[in-house]
C-alpha cells in the first residue's frame, strides 16, 4: 500500500531479480525472457482457479515493470545498494532506531521533507518519485505518450505526378486540451497519484493473451494522476483537437495509390512524447491521352491502313516535350508496340522510364467512291490468298 507519499514500502523488502529468477547482472533480453515465459506458466486464463499461479503472475508482472525499465531498474540497484549497506530501514516507523549512523530517522519524514522541497528537494523523495511514483516534488512524473497517426488524401494532376509537387493539406488531429494541457484536470486543482493503479498507469489485465497481461488504467486513462474535479473543456479526458494547414512534398514519380509517410508530422505527443506520423494516400487524376505502366508511359497510337501495309513514318507526343516521329515497317500489325526511351515518368534515382505506343489500325466506318473501288481492286488481288485457310486443318 502507498503512504502519503506514494512510496510503496513492501516494496522495498522485494527481491525483483529473485523473483525472474535471474541475476542482477542480467541482460535486458534475459530479463524480458524470463518475463516471458514465467508469464505464461502462471496467467490467469492458463490457471483458472489457481490462487497461487494469480499471485506469482501479478508478482512477476510488478518485478518488470521496474526491471524491464532502464531508468527504473537503475534507481532500484541504487536503493538496493544503500539498504544493503545499511543505509536506513524502510520499515521504521516515526522516532524510532535505526537509520544513517544509527541515528533516528523517518523514511516518511524524509519524503515529506523532500516533497516539500526541504533541505534543497531532490535525494531521496526523487529517487523514490521515479522508481515507485511517489515522493519527489513533482509526486509522479507521467508518461510519455506518442501521438496518433494522421490519415490524409491527396488529389493531383497526372502531370504532377510525374514531376512532383508540393500540396497543401488540412489536417484535424487529436492533440492535448488547450485548456488543461492534457492534464484532464481542472486548472488551479489538485493532482493525486491514482488510487486505481497506484501510479503505475496500467492495471494487470487478466483476460488478454500469453503477453497481453497489461492494460492502461480506466481510472487515470494512463496519465497516473487523477485531479480533484475534472477539465471542464474536455471532461477528464485530456484530449482535444487541433486544426492546420501543412505544406506536403509528393516525390516525384508517384503512383496511384502510394501512400507516403511524413514522419512527425501526425498528432501532438502528450507529456513530452514524440508526434504521431502523417500517411498520405495519393489519387492521381487520369490523363486524356497518356496512360502509365509503371515507370513507362503508355499511348495509344491510331493509324491507317495503307500506313501499316506500305509502312511510314507517324508523328506522336511526348508528356512535356517536343513530339517525336515512329518509324512504322511494312506490314505493321495491328497492336505492335514502340519503345520510345527515356520520354516516360520519373523513376527514384532521378532517370526517365520510356514511352510505349501501341499502334491501333483504323477501319472506316464509311468510303467514297474513290475508295470502294480502290479496296475491292484490292479484294481481288488477295483473293488467291485466303487468310482463314489455317482454320480448318487437322
């Protein structure tokens, strides 16, 4: 149970490495496979009924949560030290023996000394603030929480999804209360460690998974604090949300459909954490000619009869540039492919693709006089030369 200074004195009789059974020399991987496993031998939904297996699990859980934690673990090895050393005795009481030197000491009189910023604050009352969330002159220092991801769309051109382009997008994200800083308390009103989870921010959960075993306390929502009376802008919650316009740089080259990470760019972190990320989706409009395989443009390239009988040469654009001219060889089939390099869309190292035109013969819908005659004088000089012939053998 914590005293009035949110320090936990069983916990200061506590061997944790004893209880992971592992050295106090142990690697973090060590630790946190030790964890691990202890973790699944003893969890509640593995043990149902097993008051023994509840107990041992929520011991294991409490042993890393402050050896699994670098800062945490330090402060521990510290006061283990000093106990071992015979610096004080966690467990007196107010007057009596005991203590530095065999003087009379008070661990409670100390945190409260420290707490109150006595004798220059910081020592002990710090120490035992950060390791256990108590004492210290700020009680408990609430975790650090990374902000959410932001989801965003971007419409562009086909043009500018070649070239690159920088858009500007407008972004409604969630982000601490403006009026309580993210706190869920009423300013001017005082904060208290959570009598929920006792500052640790989380509460041992017994129905998730093998590794599930930890769940953000309901009570504080995390923060470790709870306040006297609750924001009136955001109801205790902390959260609120903010409006903006940034300017985003979509790379050249982009595809239909890419989705692009602006790092730090999502919501506000709380507490001093690091921001949420930004993902962009990006639509590309269609082009009313060019078309896009990849890195390669693609075009569609109509042409005449006689131009893929007798061959010729068939100017076609570019995206951006001065046309070019296609080469067509007699006797060009219908649906053949021309690779024009270098004319297509803007690949990450910063080379071009190429420009596919695939020719499409045209027929008419319609002839003249002129040209009636001119096709059947053609009939009837193919006519030994059925096409379908090959139809028909075995």
């Amino acid at each position: 149970m914590a005293d009035d200074n949110g320090f936990r004195n069983d916990w200061a009789t506590k061997d944790f490495y004893q209880v992971l059974g592992v050295q106090k020399g142990a690697s973090a991987a060590d630790i946190k496979k030790a964890y691990r496993k202890l973790a699944r031998e003893n969890h509640p939904d593995s043990n149902p009924g097993d008051s023994a297996k509840h107990e041992k699990f929520k011991a294991v859980a409490e042993a890393y949560d402050v050896l699994g934690d670098e800062g945490k673990r330090g402060k521990y090895d510290e006061f283990r030290s000093l106990q071992a050393r015979g610096g004080f005795n966690p467990g007196m009481g107010g007057g009596s023996g005991g203590g530095f030197g065999g003087g009379g000491f008070n661990l409670d009189d100390l945190l409260r000394e420290r707490a109150g910023g006595g004798a220059g604050g910081g020592g002990f009352g710090d120490m035992f603030g950060d390791l256990f969330g108590g004492g210290g002159r700020t009680r408990t220092q609430s975790r650090a929480r990374r902000g959410a991801d932001v989801e965003s769309t971007a419409t562009i051109g086909f043009t500018e999804a070649l070239d690159g382009v920088t858009v500007s997008l407008r972004l409604t994200s969630d982000a601490p209360c403006p009026t309580c800083q993210g706190t869920g308390g009423k300013p001017g009103t005082k904060p208290h460690i959570c009598p929920q989870c006792e500052g640790a921010g989380f509460v041992v959960s017994g129905s998730g998974g093998a590794f599930a075993i930890n769940e953000t306390c309901p009570r504080c929502a995390g923060r470790q604090l709870v306040y006297d009376e609750a924001c009136p802008t955001c109801h205790g919650s902390g959260r609120g949300t903010s409006a903006r316009t940034i300017q985003a740089r979509i790379p050249a080259g982009v595809k239909d459909g890419a989705r692009i990470r602006l790092k730090g760019k999502g919501g506000a972190g709380e507490n001093g954490g690091p921001a949420g990320d930004l993902f962009v989706t990006v639509k590309v409009t269609p082009h009313r000619v060019f078309g896009r395989s990849g890195d390669n443009l693609t075009l569609d390239v109509p042409i005449s009869f006689d131009e893929a009988a007798l061959g010729g040469e068939v100017k076609i654009p570019t995206l951006g540039g001065a046309p070019v001219t296609l080469k067509l060889p007699p006797g060009t089939p219908n649906g053949r492919t021309f690779r024009v390099r270098g004319k297509g869309a803007t690949k990450r190292d910063g080379s071009k693709g190429d420009l596919l035109a695939t020719v499409e013969v045209q027929v008419p819908a319609h002839l003249d006089a002129t040209a009636r005659e001119a096709v059947e004088s053609y009939r009837a000089a193919m006519a030994g030369k059925p096409l379908r012939s090959g139809l028909f053998e075995a």
